[in-house]
C-alpha cells in the first residue's frame, strides 16, 4: 500500500529550490504534485480533514483547514470529535511530519481514531509533506 504514497523533499529543499536552476525546481513541483495526487485521491485527507456543505461536498475555501467529524463510532472508544488544520502542518518540525507518516506515531502516540496509523515511505511521506507545507498557513 505504501508504494502508493509517492516521493517528496524537506521544506529547506523546496525553498532552496527557489534558488537552483530550473530541473531541481521541476523536481521539487513533481514532488508536490505528487504529494498532492496522495492526499486528494489516495488517503483523501478532505474528508475528515474539511468541512463540508449541506450537501455533503466539500467547502474548497476551507481545503483541509480542519473540521467536525460528522461521525461517530457504533462503541464507546477513544475518539476525536474534530480534525485540525493540516495545511501547511503548522508546529510540526519536518523531521517529525516526515517520521508520523512513515510510523503512524508523533511522540511515541499513535493518533485517534479515526485517524489511520500511516505506514509510508520515507519519499511518500516527504511528499504529502511537501504537499501539505505548500497550501501555506491556515487563513491564508
């Protein structure tokens, strides 16, 4: 499954990209990108991650900005209630956004439910996380 969650680069390496001639920054886009195809189509992370309207799609302007689970489990269990803002993973450090994805773990916890424990790739994670710190702050 985890072949499924593509390659990507530090944010240090997306910026410095900026700088370096134009295959590098062709590379780090493609990376992007295909952090992007991950989140979208593969995990699709809008789901829980963005509010949706009264007719069940999703409000764009609030793109994985975090949002009220619409949805409960059938036994009482650990569980959240609401999702936080993923874009640009703010208060994460790249080494540790990287390290949750590839281990479904960030400190040691594992996150609730619903919230899957990812098992990716080292580039697969860095590619959601290139996705994720390209959407910018939340609000912005």
């Amino acid at each position: 499954m985890s072949r499924w969650f593509g390659s990507g680069v530090c944010v240090a390496f997306i910026v410095a990209g900026l700088w370096l001639p134009s295959g590098s920054q062709t590379r780090s886009n493609g990376q992007v990108e295909r952090g992007k195809y991950l989140v979208v189509e593969v995990a699709r992370c809008g789901d829980c991650h963005t509010p949706m309207n009264e007719k069940g799609e999703p409000v764009q302007a609030e793109w994985l900005k975090g949002s009220v689970l619409g949805f409960k489990p059938t036994s009482p269990m650990p569980w959240a209630t609401q999702s936080p803002s993923i874009v640009g993973i703010l208060g994460w450090e790249q080494p540790d956004a990287v390290k949750f994805f590839m281990t479904g773990k960030y400190l040691g916890q594992s996150p609730r439910p619903p919230m899957p424990e990812y098992h990716l790739s080292k580039p697969d994670a860095e590619a959601v996380v290139a996705y994720l710190r390209s959407l910018g702050a939340p609000g912005h």
